[in-house]
C-alpha cells in the first residue's frame, strides 16, 4: 500500500511522487542492461515477442483499469451517503418545525449534538469507524422522539414521520461509516505494482540491445504507470487526506456548522 504520507499531499506533489518513484525503478532497469556480463543475455532478451510486451500492457491496463473505475464508483457512492443523511436531517426538521415549541426546541439541540459529534469522528472515522459520542447522541433523539411524542393524534403522526427520516439517517450514516473503510486492499496494490514492474521489465527486455529506443520506451510506459498509479489515489480513501469529503453538509443541516 502506499505511504501515508501521500494521501496527505495535494494532487500536484501526489503526482510528483508516484512518479519520481516509477521513475527511479525505470532508470534502475535501464542501467542495469549496460551490465557487460548481460551481453549474451542481452541477446536473446531483444529477440522476445512483442506479443509478451503487449500482452503485460494489456493486463496491466485493464486490472488499473477495472480499480480506477472501482474507486470512482465508491467516490461517488461517498459523496452520496454524505448528501442522503443531511437530506435525512432536513426531512426530520421540517416534521420537527409542526411540534410544539418546547418539544421542538429540545430536538434541535440533540440534533446540533448530534452535528458537533459528527463533526468530531470525521477525521478519525476512516481508522476508527464510529465514534461513542455521535452514537449515543443519535441514540438520545430516537429516545426524545418515542419517549415525547406519544400524546395526542396529531404527535403520534409527527412521531412516525420523524422517526422514518430518523431512520433514513441513520441507514446513510451506517453507509458512510462503511464507506469510509471502503479502501483499494492491499492485495490490490500489490496486484497493481507487481503488473506495473512486470510492464518495465518487459519494455526494457524488449529494447535491451538499443539503449535509446529503451530509455525513450521507458519513459513513456513511467508516464502511463504514474498517471494511472496517480489516479488511483487520488480517489481511494474519499474521507481521508487532501482531497477528503468535508462534512459541511451534515453541519449545515444540523446548526452545528464552525
């Protein structure tokens, strides 16, 4: 897996270090065929399909391929969880409006709990799941909604609309927890690398009589391996690093927005 460190660059040094990296593998192999004693191996190296060069390429380009796309769609499904919950919360708070002032004033406040304490695990979230206090804070309004608002017809109505956003939010908040767990594997990354290496050796070994030819094909396969690593990155891991999903959205619609 990469470094921890490279989810916390911005997307200009993401891509200066994916591809100093491929770069310094790419220089490694091009050196290595000046070796004298690979001469004769050399040889018989430079005699190899193009056919076992295309086919490295082919299944490098369609495993990144198939993960890009991968991480896209679990982007996308993030963004999604965050905007379904706050929608949640502003459905709940229009039922909320129809309640008497001291009922309504009370869920409010449990509602902006809630928002700080969201606000609180976000960072945190992606390692350590849910946090104890946003847990117990939405626990705290299904308690006020059932326990305040048996009386009457017209709060018993209230209570069921209430009680189905509540839900609502509370499916979505499940989802965006699991979401922000929901990261490429490291089996993955090494799938990804190991192809990666294989494609050098084999554009390298391809080439390995004409040093020109080869550096000028190793530059171009570093380029295709760093832009493809670079996007991979870039949007695994939606709610941590330079790029995470920001929880404004839930701030807003719980009048807990800094």
């Amino acid at each position: 897996m990469p470094p921890e460190f490279i989810y916390l660059l911005p997307p200009a040094g993401v891509l200066a270090t994916v591809f100093v990296t491929v770069a310094i593998i790419a220089i490694l192999l091009h050196l290595v065929f000046f070796w004298p004693r690979l001469g004769q191996l050399n040889d018989h190296l430079a005699k190899m399909s193009p056919v076992v060069l295309a086919i490295s390429g082919t299944v490098f380009g369609l495993s990144v391929s198939f993960l890009a796309n991968s991480v896209w769609i679990n982007e996308d499904r993030a963004w999604e969880t965050v905007y379904g919950e706050a929608r949640s919360m502003r459905v709940m708070e229009n039922y909320i409006e129809a309640l008497a002032p001291e009922s309504r004033d009370a869920l409010y406040k449990l509602i902006e709990k809630y928002g700080s304490a969201v606000h609180a695990e976000w960072s945190g979230m992606a390692v350590s799941g849910a946090a104890p206090e946003a847990e117990k804070a939405l626990q705290e309004i299904y308690a006020a909604v059932i326990r305040d608002l048996a009386e009457g017809d017209r709060d018993r109505v209230l209570q069921q609309r209430i009680l189905t956003a509540l839900d609502s939010l509370s499916a979505a908040r499940q989802e965006r927890l699991s979401m922000a767990q929901n990261v490429v594997s490291a089996g993955q990354w090494i799938l990804v690398t190991g192809l990666g290496f294989l494609l050098l050796i084999m554009t390298a070994s391809l080439h390995a009589k004409l040093p020109v030819t080869r550096a000028l094909a190793l530059g171009a396969v570093t380029m295709a391996i760093s832009f493809m690593t670079f996007v991979i990155v870039m949007h695994d891991q939606p709610f941590h690093g330079d790029r995470a999903i920001p929880p404004e959205a839930i701030l807003k619609a719980s009048y807990a927005a800094p």
